[in-house]
C-alpha cells in the first residue's frame, strides 16, 4: 500500500514538473484599424476662395498577432487623388504587411511602410493635421512594396535597410528599378534620438539619373514637451539630373495638461538654381490639440504660405482638424 502511494505521488510530482516546464501559450491578438482624418477650413486674402469641409483621409483595417513575434497587418487607405480630381475619392491598399520580431531582428514583408521619414513622423505626431516633410513634399512614399529589416544592436543603436519597388503604394510596379535604403538611429539618452538615412532610387529609362535621398534628424521629447529638427536633401528629383531639392523643418509641442496641447512647425523648401521656384516656399503653423476622449481630437491652427517666387502673394488659412480612431 506505501509503494503505490508513493508511486502515485512520484508520478504526480514528474507530471506536475513537466507542465511547469511547458512554456505557456501565447494568446493570438487582433484589432481593428479604424482612422478618420478630416477638417473645416477658410482661406484668406489670395486664398479667400478656398474653404469648406473636408474628408482628407481614412484607413480601414485589421492586424493579427499570432504570437511568438509574427504578426500580419492589412490597411485601406481612403483618400484624394490628383489624377481625378476633388471630387472623387480613391481606395488604395496601403499596407499588406507579415512581420516577424525574432530576437533584436524586426522583419518586414509585402506592402510595408516605408522607413525614409518614420522616425520624423513618429515624433511630429500630428499626421492627421499634416504630414511630415518628406511625405508633404514629396520626398518619398509612406508605404511601398518590398522588404526591410532592422537590428537593434543596444538600447542605444539600430540599424535598418531597406529594399523597395520605388514607385509608391498608389502605383503597381511598371519599371525594373529599386530603391535601396539605408538607416541608423541612435538614443544617446533618454528622450533624445538621432537619425540618419539615405536611399537610391535607380532610373530606368535612357538618359535618367537614379534619385538620391539624405535625411538627418534629431529630436527631443520628455512629459512636458517635444522639440524636432530635420535637414533633407532629394537629388535628381523624377531622375532628372541636377534637379535638386532642399528642406528644413523644425517643429514642437508644449504639453499643457493631459488633454490641451499647443504646437509650432516652420517649413522652408528650396531648389537649385531655382529650378523648382513656383513651389518653393516657407511655410509656418500654430496651433492646439484638444483631446476630448481617447479616440477623437481636436485640432485649430492657422497656416502661413509665402512663396518663393518673386510677386507671388501670401497663402493665410485656418483649419480646424480633427481625428477620429480606434
């Protein structure tokens, strides 16, 4: 009678042993991806005609986490065309993604985001309002088809590449070039981060150039308030050669209390031998972010165009934009 006492508790402890030694089961997790970009806006003097309601853009989609690092993710983007007009309004895919985290390694597969001006995006925080210069003045596409893979080498260094088509999520692959992109951030301490990154994009017809992307970026943010600073270079813009473009942008946020915000951006793009002057211009913004609840917010701000171009008049605005997402 002790023997099979004592063999029942043995066997008891050896099972009880090899499920602790099971590892536990990670939980698949999903969410819907539901973002509603829209405005009222007035303009005036020379833009006293412009003004209105607004619906700039909506993405729709879903991300599913399976566990042990690989997640997939699938994005609508609903927004404005100027191949159509104003009028219309366009379904694209923006992102139809796979990514994997093993270890250090972030990987990333299909219609990917793009990783020329997130970081800068990231820390401007206000894409429902603006986007961030390179996305703006189009420097580069947010999203595009392809791969790319980062490394977090500490807390303080990572490095990424990427390899795309080159030509945007808006547009299918109709040429052989690709864009090579190559990045480095580093957090030196806490708050503060340091970009660098630059991309090829290779021509393809006769005569073209391939296109040159730079980019430095530094940018600082604690609980009271943010500050941003980014220095672009496009080099054979639409690989034409010595079509040049230059930017800055600095920007920052004052955070005032857990729900009122206010912020300032000053945009300054530029050409070579002013080959780009009817769209050049320096561009300035102040505003305040309200957040009423989790998931919508608030935003008036007043807008300032001064063009580049001699006689060309001013461009005054006032938008009130507002977010809506889960």
């Amino acid at each position: 009678m002790k023997r099979r006492i004592l063999t029942a508790s043995v066997i008891a402890c050896l099972g009880l042993g090899a499920m602790a030694q099971e590892p536990a089961k990670e939980t698949p997790q999903e969410k819907a991806i539901i973002q509603v970009f829209a405005n009222a806006h007035t303009g005036f003097g020379a833009d006293n005609d412009d003004r209105g309601f607004e619906l700039d853009r909506s993405y729709l989609g879903y991300q599913y986490s399976f566990g042990k690092g690989l997640q997939m993710k699938a994005v609508m983007d609903i927004g404005k065309s100027s191949d159509v007009g104003d009028y219309q309004r366009i379904a694209y895919i923006k992102n139809a993604q796979v990514t994997w985290k093993p270890g250090r390694w972030t990987l990333d597969g299909g219609l990917i985001s793009t990783t020329q001006f997130k970081v800068q995006e990231k820390h401007w925080g206000y894409r429902y309002i603006m986007k961030s210069f390179q996305d703006e003045y189009k420097f580069g596409s947010s999203a595009d088809l392809g791969i790319s893979a980062a490394y977090k080498f500490n807390d303080v260094v990572s490095a990424d590449a990427i390899i795309v088509n080159g030509e945007g999520y808006k547009k299918v692959q109709v040429k052989d070039g690709l864009q090579y992109g190559l990045g480095a951030t580093v957090t030196p301490v806490k708050g503060l981060t340091l970009r660098v990154y630059g991309s090829l994009n290779e021509s393809t017809q006769k005569g073209a150039k391939d296109a040159y992307n730079w980019a430095a970026f530094a940018g600082y943010k604690n609980d009271r308030f943010s500050l941003g600073a980014e220095y672009n270079i496009y080099q054979n813009t639409g690989f034409v050669d010595d079509a040049d473009q230059y930017g800055l942008s600095v920007y920052g946020t004052a955070h005032l209390s857990k729900v009122v915000d206010v912020f300032a951006r000053y945009d300054y793009l530029s050409s070579k031998d002013d080959w780009n002057i009817g769209k050049d211009e320096s561009a300035a913004m102040l505003g305040a972010q309200f957040k009423v609840c989790k998931y919508v917010k608030i935003a008036p701000n007043f807008r300032m165009n001064i063009p580049s171009a001699d006689g060309a008049d001013n461009g005054y605005s006032a938008y009130v934009s507002c977010y809506f997402g889960i």
